[in-house]
C-alpha cells in the first residue's frame, strides 16, 4: 500500500512565492514572445539586376539576342572547317565584389542515339579572362551520334570572376565534311552564380 | 501589419501581470490566484502554438476571433480584479489605485491595438461594432475612475 505524505508545514514566504511566479512569468513571457516573433518574420524578396549579366561582344554571331540574364547565340559551322567566334558573348561582373560561376549544360538537340548528331564534331564554350588568358571551358564533342561533354558531368567548377570585369566566352564550332546544310543544333546552357 | 495573435500575446502578458499583482496582495486573494493566473498565461502560449502549427489552415477571421476571445477574457478578469477589490473586499483606495494603474491602461491599449488592427485589415471583419464597445467600455470606465479618484464631482451637482 502506497501511503501519500503530505507535507503541510512548507509554508513559502511571500517573496519566495513571488520569485518564483516572476521567474515563471520571464519564461512564460519569453517562450510567448519567441512564438510571435516566429509568427512575424516575413521574408521580402526584391527583384535586382543580375550580378553578372551578359553583354554584347565584339565578335557575337550575327541574329544573336544578348540580355542582361539571358542571350540567344545564333552560331554556324562549316563543314570540315573550324569556326571561331573570338569573343562571342561577354560575362561581367557588375558587383564591387567578386563572385564565383560556373557553366552547366542544360539540354542539348537533337538527343545522344539520333542520327542528326553526326552533323557536328564540336562545339566549344572557352571562358578568357579580361587579360585573354584561358580559364576553363566547357566542350561538347560527338561520337558515334553521341554527345560527349567535357567535364562529363556537364558542369564546370566555379571560378572566381573579379569585381568589376568582363570576362569572354570563345565560342568554337566544327562540322564533318558530310554534314547537311541547314541542320540545327539548340543547346542551353546555364551560368550558375555564387552569392 | 499586425497579426491577430498579438492579442493572444497581449492577453498572455496581462495574466503574468495579474499572477504577479495578486501574488504581492496575496492577503486579498485566495492563495490559488496567482497560479491560476500561470496557467491562464500558459494557455496563451497554447494559442500562440495552435497559431504557428494551424497558420496555412486557419483563416485570418478564425485567428482573429478566438485570440480576440482571449484578450476579452484576460481584460474580463482585470476588470474582475478591481471589481472583487472595490465590492467584495471593501478596499476602496487599492480599488481605485487598481483602476487607474491596471484597468484603465490596459484596456486603453487594447482599444488601441483592435481599433489599429481593424484599420489596417481594411475592416474585413464587423469589427466597427467591436470598437465602438471597447471605446464605449473605455469611456465608462475613465469617468468610473475619475469619480472614484473624485467622488465630490457626483457631489457637486
């Protein structure tokens, strides 16, 4: 048999009691104003310009669209000949800060097994940095109707672009001798940003 | 913008206040007051609680009413206080101090923050008819305070 004791000579004097309800009353008030604060954290989000946009070039193919967060390059190539675009689109950084990027293939057409791939032997993205010293360069050669990317995983690694300069991209395109004029190739690529 | 559950906050708060007030007068008071004050404080936090895991649920109306609710109870037992001190106790001074110190700010606060938030919801809900009470009790209640800090105005006439 459980006996329950219970003690009646604890008597608490006042200002304990009050300590006690104080004490309770900064937790209680505490643990409430944590509740709301959490409540009224909104988050805003505001529209700004790219920090590193895209720009014109002193060598951008003809029919080409450049925009500050998007460019269309309307490039050709030619049959057993090697075309260059020195600097076909520019990459500045517009921050006084620098910021690392990289490129990363998106999607490319016609798809790895269709027989249209054969009409390409390369095309070639080369970054330059402002002083025309090769960084890095993301490469889309073809094999037996096959894509074949370098880096293979389709991405570059991050490089760190100054503050304040525009670097280039190289744009190198090649086809076989038994391409068909009038084929299209539409690749997308997407430069990732660190903030 | 305000959120609706600045009044569970609010409320929350006067019963901190009330559980400390009743404690320092605790020869007024039955001994269970200031605890049950604690935990009339801790159902605030419930509120809150519901509040943040209901937010995506619960509509603004719903949020507003029941946190309402509970400013209205928190503000009930304020005036219950100075009500309890002024009749059942026979306190007339600690009544009055009561009065002016506790009832007629807070509840002069809340008036401030319905009304305040009413304005800034664009009165979606039908809360002109709430502050016209909250405005209606908080003009009652100062000419209660300035008679019993003054009872030789009634006299005068």
């Amino acid at each position: 048999m459980i006996k329950l004791k219970i003690i009646k000579n604890v008597r608490l004097k006042k200002s304990s009691k009050f300590l006690i309800l104080l004490l309770a009353s900064i937790l209680v008030g505490t643990a409430n104003a944590a509740i709301f604060y959490s409540l009224t954290m909104q988050p805003q989000v505001t529209v700004s310009a790219p920090v590193i946009k895209f720009d014109h070039a002193d060598d951008e193919p003809s029919g080409s669209t450049v925009d500050d967060a998007w460019c269309l390059l309307a490039a050709k190539s030619y049959p057993n000949a090697t075309l260059t675009y020195e600097q076909a689109v520019n990459l500045t950084n517009t921050d006084s800060a620098p910021h690392s990027f990289m490129l990363r293939c998106i999607s490319i057409t016609p798809a790895n097994g269709n027989s249209e791939v054969g009409n390409w032997t390369s095309i070639k993205f080369l970054v330059y940095n402002s002083t025309g010293g090769y960084v890095f360069s993301l490469n889309f050669t073809v094999s037996s109707n096959n894509w074949v990317l370098a880096p293979v995983s389709g991405q570059t690694a991050y490089y760190s672009i100054p503050a304040s300069t525009s670097w280039s991209i190289r744009l190198e395109t090649l086809s076989p001798a038994t391409a068909t004029e009038g084929k299209v190739c539409n690749i997308q690529i997407a430069v990732d940003v660190q903030q | 913008m305000l959120l609706p559950e600045l009044f569970a906050l609010l409320s929350s708060d006067l019963f901190l206040l009330l559980s400390l007030l009743t404690c320092l007068l605790e020869e007024r008071f039955p001994k269970a007051i200031p605890y049950i004050y604690q935990v009339a404080a801790l159902m605030g936090f419930g509120h809150l609680m519901v509040s943040k895991m209901f937010l995506t649920v619960f509509d603004v109306d719903l949020r507003f009413w029941y946190n309402f609710f509970y400013l209205a109870v928190g503000l009930a037992n304020v005036v219950a206080v100075n009500v309890y001190l002024a009749v059942s106790k026979k306190t007339w001074m600690l009544a009055k101090v009561w009065s002016a110190s506790v009832t007629f700010p807070t509840v002069f606060i809340s008036i401030f923050f319905v009304y305040n938030y009413g304005y800034l919801q664009g009165a979606i809900f039908p809360l002109l008819t709430v502050d016209l009470i909250l405005i209606l009790s908080a003009a009652i209640l100062g000419i209660a305070v300035a008679v019993l800090l003054s009872p030789k105005l009634l006299r005068r006439r």
